[in-house]
C-alpha cells in the first residue's frame, strides 16, 4: 500500500513538472524574449526645442544648407545629425517664403536598426525680438536724407546705394548689419521721386536693435537762399526736319542744346533725357525736350531745353526742280558686301534716281556712314536724303537700300 502511494506522489510531481515547463516556454519565455529586445533599444533624440529669431535673421540665411543646419544645431549633444525631417527642410522653406511669421515645426527621427525614437525642433519666426534689459546694444535713432533724382540716377553701384543709406546711421553703430528689404529689392523697386526706407539690424550673441533708415528722392530740391547758382530760363528753338536731319553727330546735336543756354551758364552739366536718349528717339517733326542741370557745391539749378521740329516747308512753286519720288531695292547681303569701293555703292544709290535728275546732289547720311553703319549692322535697311540745289530751288528724295541676309 506504502508503494502505490509513492508512485502516486512521483506521478503528481512529474506531471507539474512538465506543465510547469510547458508554461515557461510558452509563455514566460516570450516575455523574457521582448522585454530583452526593447531593453537593446536605447536610441535617443533628446529633448524637443526651440528657438526665436527675428524675419531679419530668417531671410539672411543663405541656403538649405544652412537651414537645415539650424535645426540641427537644437538637438541634443550626441544626437545622430543623419535623421530625417518631416516636414522637409524643403517645405519649412516654402511655408517661409508664403508667410514669413510663425511657428516653424518638424519632427526629426533617427533610427538605428529597428529602433527609432523623435524630436519636435521648432524655429519662432518673429518681427522683432523683445527688448532685454541686459541689452545695451542700439542702432540708434530713425534717420532720413532728401536728394535729387539726379543724384539717385548717378549712383553708380549696388555698394554706393549702401554706402548712403550707412551714411545716415549713428557714429559708432555697426556696419556690417542687415537691411529689410534688402538693398538689392530697393534698387529694383526705385522709379524716381518717392520715398524709400529700410530696416537696418544690428545683432551681438542675443541682442537686436533696429532702426529704420529713409532716402527722400525729390525732382529738385527747394531752393536755397544762399545758392546764387543759375540755369537761365526755358528755351526752345524752332528747326526744319531737313535741318535736324543733317546734324551729322552726338556732338553737333549736343552744341545745338547748349546753343539755347543764356550766356554765361556753364556747359558742363548734365542732360536729362541724354543726347542719345533724344537721338535714339527722333522720328521725324515733334517736340524734343531735355532738362539741362548744373551744379556747383550744394547748389544745383536746372533748365528745360526744348528743339521743335517741324516739316519742311512747301517747294516754291516758280522752282521746277525735282529729285523726282521716294525709291528702293533690295539687295541680298552677298551683294552689299561684295561692292567693291566708296564709289561702287554711290553709283548703287544713283540708280534709284530717275533719268534727268542730276547725279551731282548730296547725300545725308553721306556715303561714308552709310558704309561703316553697314559694316557694324549687316542685314538692315540703309536710307539716306538726296538733295538737289540749283540757285535758291532744292529738292530732296529718300533712297533706301534694304539689305536681307543671304537665306531670306
């Protein structure tokens, strides 16, 4: 009886035995396994952050690079600096460039295997820093200059415009902060008298200061009852379109301008619209106006110059002569460079003329022009008038040769 009762008892405790080890490897053993692998995880991104900077310091950052780069420079030390951004340093740009104020938030994750673990980095975008009473940096105090619009127009470069708008900062104040707009965007947004003003920013370590800095542009500036300076009054002359046709260079027209000033008035300033600008826009009978400045010191004065041209006048009637009607050809390019002298293109130019005219007229613009006008242009069309004279009676014809190039 004692022996059934061992067996029994060895039984019992061999079949607990086996369940117990059934459980453990059905069970426990998973949880063991799974806690052993998420206790290897020991990935970190750190901490979130933060930072504010002003839309002056935001739009000075030159590239993605350097984005991205201020990003990173809010992790953690130790943290891997190949994560990925979501959203994109790409995007965070584009959203920038919409709507430069804000908040400016991406999730950065690293991985490591199967492990990953993030971070929250925000970049505040503000217009301007709060004041810190720790502080005592300062860009001193909004400042404004009036010039001319000659004056304006004269700045040479993109530096002499910054260089005047750091005229007007305070002595000792920082010249090497940065303008808003910038300094480029006032050049291209400049259309002559206005008002044009910019905020210029210092910054030391976490200090900012602004000022804003104006250039007054005005078509003249108030007279001033020291400056004895004098134009002269408006002029203008009265010139056949003949006349203004043969005025052979920028000189001679020029000297026609400088023929209206009152004696006395310097010859030395300067015009607006140019010569060339006056040249380049004749087409015939019109009113040709021009501003004529001259400045001596602080002191400028200026003058309107005015050329009218108008049509010729009627031929006299007791005058038979006539260089008979407006004629042309045309000539492939091959041809005209193939005339071989000064005297072969005038005979060209002849031909246009009907029998009896006479050949011993003259030319405006000469023969000579013509040429050198052709070897810089090519292709083109080349007019000149032909005037006829006999005692008081003249007439003119216009003589065109049009040029086409070879393929036409």
């Amino acid at each position: 009886m004692r022996k059934i009762y061992l067996l029994l008892m060895v039984a019992l405790v061999y079949s607990c035995s086996v369940e117990d080890d059934s459980y453990l490897e059905y069970g426990d053993t998973n949880a063991f396994t799974a806690s052993a692998e998420a206790d290897a995880c020991t990935i970190s991104a750190g901490a979130d952050k933060s930072t504010t900077i002003t839309v002056a310091q935001a739009e000075a950052i030159p590239s993605w690079d350097e984005v991205r780069k201020l990003y990173l420079s809010l992790l953690d030390e130790g943290v891997s600096r190949n994560g990925e951004f979501d959203p994109t340093i790409w995007d965070l740009i584009d959203a920038f460039n919409e709507n430069p104020l804000g908040e400016f938030t991406t999730v950065y994750t690293v991985t490591e295997g199967d492990c990953s673990d993030s971070v929250v980095l925000t970049i505040n975008v503000v217009e301007k820093l709060p004041s810190d009473p720790t502080c005592e940096l300062s860009a001193g105090a909004d400042a404004s200059k009036t010039i001319t619009q000659s004056e304006a127009d004269a700045l040479p470069s993109w530096d002499e415009v910054r260089k005047l708008y750091l005229s007007l900062l305070e002595e000792g104040v920082a010249r090497n902060g940065a303008f808003d707009p910038s300094i480029w965007d006032l050049i291209n947004s400049y259309t002559g008298p206005g008002e044009y003003s910019t905020t210029y920013t210092v910054t030391e370590g976490d200090c900012t200061d602004s000022v804003v800095l104006t250039i007054n542009v005005v078509e003249k500036l108030p007279s001033d009852p020291t400056c004895q300076l004098s134009a002269g009054v408006d002029a203008s002359k009265t010139i056949t379109e003949s006349e203004a046709d043969a005025l052979p260079s920028w000189d001679e027209v020029r000297k026609l301008y400088l023929s209206l000033l009152e004696q006395g008035v310097s010859r030395n300033g300067e015009f607006d619209p140019s010569i060339w600008d006056l040249i380049n826009s004749y087409t015939g009978p019109g009113t040709y106006s021009t501003t004529y400045t001259i400045t001596e010191g602080e002191c400028t004065d200026s003058v309107i110059l005015t050329i009218n041209v108008v049509a010729d006048p009627p031929q006299d009637p007791s005058c038979g002569l006539s260089a008979g009607p407006d004629n042309s050809k045309t000539i492939t390019y091959s041809e005209a460079a193939a005339l071989p002298s000064w005297d072969e293109v005038r005979k060209l130019y002849l031909s246009l003329l009907p029998q009896g005219v006479s050949r011993n007229g003259s030319f405006d613009p000469s023969i000579w022009d013509l040429i050198n006008d052709f070897n810089q242009r090519g292709a083109g069309t080349y007019t000149t008038t032909y005037t006829i004279t006999e005692g008081d009676c003249t007439d003119s014809v216009k003589l065109s040769i049009i040029v086409v190039p070879d393929n036409s």
